[in-house]
C-alpha cells in the first residue's frame, strides 16, 4: 500500500497539471453526458452501503445505493445463496424507491470460485459472469461498475496492471450489447495513471467513467478543496468520458497522537519505541499476531517489503496508531461531526454544477463499530465515514446533504 500512495503521489505531479488545464480548454459536456443524465433523470444522490432504513435514507434526499454483486456462482455452477440474497436485497431498494448501482465481484472473488482471469484460456468463463449478472440484474440494478479500483494493491492483487486493465474490459466488452438503459463503467482509486491509459481501447464499451476521491483523509499532502473539481477534469480530460464520483467522503473524528501516545500502542505489543521494534521485529510481530491477529495478518498479507516500513509509514500507520496525522485533513474542516457537515455543505453544490459529472456516491451511510483493516474501536480510518452512527441518529452531515441535496435539481 505504501507504494501505491507514493505512485499516486507522482502520476498526480505528473499528469494531473496538464489535464486539469486540457479541462478548460474543452467544453464542460458532451452529447453522451447529457444523454447519461438524462437516462438517470439528472444528478445521481448516491450513498454507498445504505441500511434498509428506506424511509430514513430517502429523508436525507439520497435516491441512489452502491453495492457489491458477490460471486454469483458456486464451483459446481449453482447459484449462490448469498448471490439470491443480494437480488432480494437490491429489489427491496427499488421497491422503495431508491435506485442501484451495482459493482461486480473483484478478481480474489473469481479465483476462489476457480477461475484465474490472469490465465487466457479462463477469459471466456470472466465473460460469462460479467454477461449472466448484466442480464440477470437489469432492470433492477440501473447502473454498473465493473470491479473496483484497479490499481489498489488489496483489490488488484494477484494481477498486474496490464492483466487489471484486461479483466475490466473483457467485461465491459461482454456486458455492453446487453445493458439495455443501464449505466456501464469502471472506475479507480485516485488518478491512477496507470489505469486509464490502458483502458483507452475500452472506452467505446464505457458510459461512464468512475473516479474515488478521499481529499484529507488519507494523505498528508494535497488535502485542498479543489482538487476534488481538478481529479474530476482530469479524468473528463483524459477520457473524454462522462464522469461518475464513485466514492468520497470525509472522516468525522481522529486526531494526531502524542509521542507518549504513541509509545502507549508500542507498549501494548512490548516495545517501547519504534527503533526497538524495528530492532526486534520477530518477536514484535508475534505480540502483534498474539494480541491483534487482524494488524498481523493484514501486514504480512499486503506490505511489500519490511514490516515495520509497513507499519509505520504512510498509510497503515494510521490505522497501527488509531490516529489522523496533523497535516491528514483540510484546514478548515477538522475531522469532528461538525468538520464533516461543514464539508458537505460545501462540495455537494460545487459538484453539481459541473455538466460532465453525472453524479456522486458518498461514503458512507453508517459508522462502523471496528476499523475492518486493524479490527480496533478507536481507529477513525474505517469508523467515522458515516451520516449515521451506530445506533443510526442522525449526524450534523445527514442534516447538510439533505439541505445541499434538496437544492440539486
């Protein structure tokens, strides 16, 4: 994951100036995007991971869900149980009035069904499940995307980038004659120039194309406003495909640890400073795996070099520490409920105004009771995202995209 934020870091640098700037040179829509705003009946008021509180959802002027098609089939070829109940699921959504977009399974989900999209002779058994679930889902599911974030290590893995590019097309290839009025597309996670290129020969098969926007809570640096409108150009500019915002959002609590604090979460494994665990990673890693098995496993299944470079740079060292670094934020929204109202308030009208976007999806509906990354309660990486808390009362941010949302024609 380290890599991954460092690479996006440099396409940012590298890339984004150019197309940002292409942006304005280029009118700010198309026939095709007036066409797939048309076909949605106007901007997309998305949430990803709703709870069947329809009324509740509905009440906060959301009128779209984004969830996970899991694997329709099991190896002998019958269908999934957990498959049915997910259609059951999303038809609740419809028949109370909220719309889907529906993602299809990742490549991890395909290789424990025993089918390796890396291998060219297995292409043809991709294609049938990208065709079964299109036909399957139309007409209860109104848009797809097809995986999700290629690029990210965690959801790309074991994959190349040629070979991610592949799997996704192959499936936009199959599933395009047979969408009907549904919306089809991929998306990434950042700008992911490495991604969009290779995916120029499957443009023709895309309605869309997503992009996934988390400004000030991951990163230390680039944490502005505008960059959420200069990601979104950069891709219209890139692709010259209408534009769906498939994931943003904004944490509301975490703040920077103190060095006391710090070797506080050290202690708890044995280790009283970072060199010393560096010093003594063996033994290290063992109090990890003995006291929380989750940081261990997640380590030594995703970091690319040595574990404590995993640990305590960049990414997951939010996570190990349950904190948000001093420069992981946008200044003027703290990370606290009213920090994140106060986001929304701002960006849903900005976004709206921008003819090439067809819409956006915000992450998420609920807080979380523990991070799913480093399975602890105090961790405001994966905990804090929601317009809900845990009990589902309302949050400052259900209140201001409702408002912003009910100004969005």
């Amino acid at each position: 994951m380290e890599a991954f934020i460092v690479d996006q870091a440099v396409a940012t640098a590298k890339y984004l100036p150019f197309h940002w700037a292409m942006s304005y040179a280029k009118k700010d829509s198309s026939p095709e995007a007036e066409q797939a705003r048309a076909k949605v009946g106007g901007f997309i008021k998305g949430i990803c991971h709703a709870s069947e509180n329809y009324e509740q959802i509905k009440g906060a002027g959301i009128e779209w869900e984004r969830a996970d098609i899991p694997f329709p089939f099991e190896k002998d070829g019958s269908v999934r149980e957990k498959y049915l109940d997910f259609k059951a699921k999303i038809q609740r959504y419809r028949d109370n009035g909220i719309r889907v977009m529906a993602i299809t399974p990742y490549p991890k989900e395909f290789l424990s069904a025993g089918i390796d999209p890396r291998l060219p002779e297995e292409e043809a058994r991709v294609r049938e499940v990208a065709e079964f679930l299109v036909s399957d889902l139309k007409g209860i599911a109104e848009a797809f995307q097809v995986t999700n974030e290629m690029g990210v290590p965690r959801f790309t893995k074991p994959l190349n980038m040629d070979q991610a590019a592949r799997f996704i097309g192959i499936q936009l290839a199959a599933m395009h004659p047979l969408r009907g009025d549904c919306l089809l597309g991929y998306n990434s996670g950042g700008p992911q120039a490495d991604l969009h290129p290779k995916m120029r020969p499957w443009h023709k098969y895309c309605d869309y194309v997503g992009i996934d926007i988390y400004i000030g809570c991951f990163a230390p640096v680039g944490n502005w406003m505008y960059m959420h409108e200069a990601l979104l150009r950069y891709v219209w500019s890139l692709t010259g495909k209408p534009v769906i915002l498939c994931e943003f959002g904004y944490i509301s609590g975490g703040v920077p640890k103190t060095p006391e604090e710090k070797r506080e979460r050290l202690r708890r494994y044995g280790m009283n400073s970072e060199r010393e665990a560096k010093e003594n990673l063996d033994v290290f890693m063992e109090n990890i795996k003995a006291i929380n098995p989750k940081i261990y496993d997640y380590t030594v299944k995703n970091a690319s070099g040595n574990y404590a470079d995993f640990l305590f740079q960049l990414d997951y060292c939010n996570h190990f520490y349950s904190e948000l670094p001093a420069t992981t934020v946008i200044k003027k929204y703290p990370h606290t409920p009213e920090g994140q109202a106060g986001f929304y308030a701002e960006i849903l009208p900005s976004l709206a105004k921008l003819p090439f976007l067809l819409g956006a999806f915000i992450y998420c509906w609920k807080d979380a009771e523990k991070c799913g990354y480093c399975n602890q309660d105090d961790c405001p990486t994966e905990t804090r995202w929601g317009l809900v808390d845990m009990q589902e009362q309302p949050k400052p941010s259900y209140y201001a995209v409702r408002d912003a949302f009910a100004k969005i024609k």
